[in-house]
C-alpha cells in the first residue's frame, strides 16, 4: 500500500470519527428554528432541566394563613413571564374554570372551614405546567352561632347521588353547656329525592361525651324532614367548636334544575332544656347540569 492510499484511508477514518463523535454530542436543535442549535426554554418539547416551567404569582385574594370572615372571595395573578398565555384556577383541587387567559376568579357561595387555592399556568398550546404551584391555605369564617347546611353549592349531574351535612358552629360562646338537643325541619325541592339520613359519625359534634344519641326523622320519600336529636349525659368539658350533627343522603332529579334545600324550623336547646337564642340557619343550593 502506498504512502499516499495510507494517508487517505487514514484521513477518511479520521473524518468518519469526527462526524460519529460530532453526532453524539450535538446538543438538540429547536424544532422551530432548524438554525438554531440550542433549545429554547420555553418550548413545550424542550427536554427536562432545560424548560422553563410556567408559573403563576397570586397578586390579590386570602393570604396564606388568613381567617376570611366573607363567603365569596377574588383572587387575581399573573404570569412568571410573557410567554405565560393561560390559567386554570383551582379551589380545593377541584378546577372553578376552564383553561383561559382569564387572570382572576371570583369564588362564591364558600363552605366554612379551610379552603385552598392554586393556579395552573400554561404557554399557549402547550400542556406541560408548574408541578409546584404557589398555594393559599386561607379559613373562611362568614358564619356565627349557626345551624347550617355544607356544602352550600352541589352541582351534579342528572340522577346523582349525593349529601349533605347538617353542622352546628360557635356554640361555644351562647351556651357552656353546648347543644343537649336539637330539632330542625328541612323543606326539599320537588326535584330532590330523600334517601335516607345518618346521625353521627365518630367525629359528630353531638357524640362527643358518653351520652345516647336519639333520631327520628320521617321515612322516605319525603318533602318535608323533621329531625329530633338529645344527648344524656354531662358535655364534655372542652367539645369541639364546630362539627357535623347528621348527614342528610339525596339524589338529583334526572332535568336541570336549580333549587334549594331550605331550613324551616329549627331549635337548639342547652343542658337544662332551654331554647338557645339568636342560633342563625342556612340551607343549600342544588344545581343538576
């Protein structure tokens, strides 16, 4: 082999390694601009470690850790930069709106207790978001000494079965020797069925302490519920503010419809059979879609 076949086979071997080494090494090009050999951090196919995820900054609504004493709230917030395109706003991990450019919400109709909010932020036709939004864990207090019905809003679809909780709250402030007895008569909607109710799980506000728990209330089906509870025994010495009393089990009519479940009467009696004063009362909303 001569000197010259030698140094061209050894040329072209050299060059093969190059373009093989070359190949592997290359960093990915953007699918969008083919001159461009670096990816760009804001496109949805750039690789992990490289894309920048979109994010959203609340700017107005509860702060995190706030005791909210109204029963809607407004959040608004915006984009960790421009190319941040549209949201879904969540409460309690359940959406309250559909993906939109849309930044704010206003949330009504809130059940008592701890509520949480976050947002989803998205680059325009792109479904890869921020897996660790910012959240707010607020309270929401609307309510005094009250006997009310939770959730305040059922939206279900036709023919579901659903519930909802009888609840007592604030007792603590009318009365210390709290709730001994309750009776409340319930109206339902025509296009609401009873099925049946449950007094009292473990955690109920009314089986706290050692007393027996009595029930009555009127078969199925029905329009019109009366319930009859007392407790025997000495209340505990620190009850629970808040807590469920019963859980109320219905099913929705099978047409849309918007209706409400209404409280009719209602007394609360204490320890020595007196009827407990300025106790407020609210019923619920059922909406079938």
């Amino acid at each position: 082999m001569t000197g010259a076949k030698l140094i061209s086979r050894c040329s072209f071997a050299f060059v093969a390694v190059i373009a093989l080494c070359a190949g592997c090494a290359k960093t990915p090009q953007d699918p969008n601009d083919p001159e461009d050999g670096v990816w760009n951090p804001l496109d949805c196919n750039a690789p992990p470690g490289v894309f920048l995820a979109p994010k959203v900054q609340i700017t107005a609504g509860p702060r995190d850790g706030q005791l909210w004493p109204g029963e809607s709230a407004t959040f608004q917030w915006k984009g960790s930069n421009d190319a941040v395109a549209e949201y879904v706003p969540y409460l309690d991990s359940v959406p309250v709106g559909s993906r939109d450019t849309v930044r704010s919400v206003r949330l009504v109709n809130l059940d008592e207790g701890r509520r949480t909010f976050h947002v989803l932020a998205y680059y325009r036709g792109c479904d890869r978001t921020d897996s660790l939004p910012e959240v707010r864990t607020f309270t929401v207090d609307a309510l005094p000494t009250a006997i009310y019905l939770s959730p305040r809003l059922h939206t279900l679809e036709p023919g579901q079965d659903f519930s909802l909780d009888i609840k007592a709250k604030k007792f603590a402030g009318v009365d210390t020797q709290r709730v001994k007895g309750l009776r409340i008569v319930l109206s339902l909607p025509t296009t609401v069925t009873y099925l049946g109710l449950d007094t009292l799980g473990a955690a109920g506000y009314l089986a706290q302490a050692n007393g027996r728990v009595f029930c009555w209330n009127t078969p199925p089906p029905a329009t019109t519920i009366t319930l009859e509870m007392a407790r025997t025994g000495d209340p505990p010495t620190a009850p629970p503010d808040s807590g469920t009393v019963a859980r109320l089990r219905l099913r929705a009519g099978l047409t849309a419809s918007t209706d409400s479940v209404r409280v009719l009467e209602c007394e609360v009696f204490n320890g020595n059979n007196n009827l407990l004063r300025n106790v407020l009362t609210r019923g619920a909303k059922v909406q079938v879609k």
